[in-house]
C-alpha cells in the first residue's frame, strides 16, 4: 500500500495532506481544506509559498514547516 497522507504538527495545530479517491490530494489545517492539489508536493509547494497569516498571529515562517515531504509524516490511511 502506498502513502496515501502525510502529516505535521506545529504549535497551533496539524497540517495534512491527503489523497482523495479522485485521484487529487487535499492540503488541510485542522479541518479547514485550504486547497486541492495533483500532488502532494504540488500542496505543500502552495502552503510554503505563501506566508499566510494563522491562529494567535502565527506566520508560516515561524512554524517550522518543513520543505520536503520526507520530514512529515507519511501514513497509508485508507481513502475517503
């Protein structure tokens, strides 16, 4: 079975990436999908380009967020 997520935790909460049975990967915060995305590192290229704004005035910058996907935490959660 292949990776079918990957996951990290930071100070205000988990990110996720996640694949759909669409085919498609999902990039969420907590329970909020932030976006839809052909790959995962297509996700996580979005979420590290952009220096959002979060809960308590975090910024993406002070997260920690790694730039590979070898630092988050793969799983082979089954597809919804």
């Amino acid at each position: 079975m292949t990776t079918t997520r990957y996951r990290f935790s930071t100070r205000i909460g988990m990110f996720c990436i996640e694949l759909r049975r669409t085919g498609a990967w999902r990039l969420m915060f907590g329970r909020k999908e932030l976006g839809v995305f052909q790959s995962p590192e297509m996700a996580l290229d979005d979420l590290l380009k952009d220096d959002r704004s979060w809960p308590g005035g975090a910024r993406n910058s002070s997260l920690g967020l790694p730039t590979d996907l070898a630092a988050w935490a793969p799983s082979k959660k089954a597809l919804k």
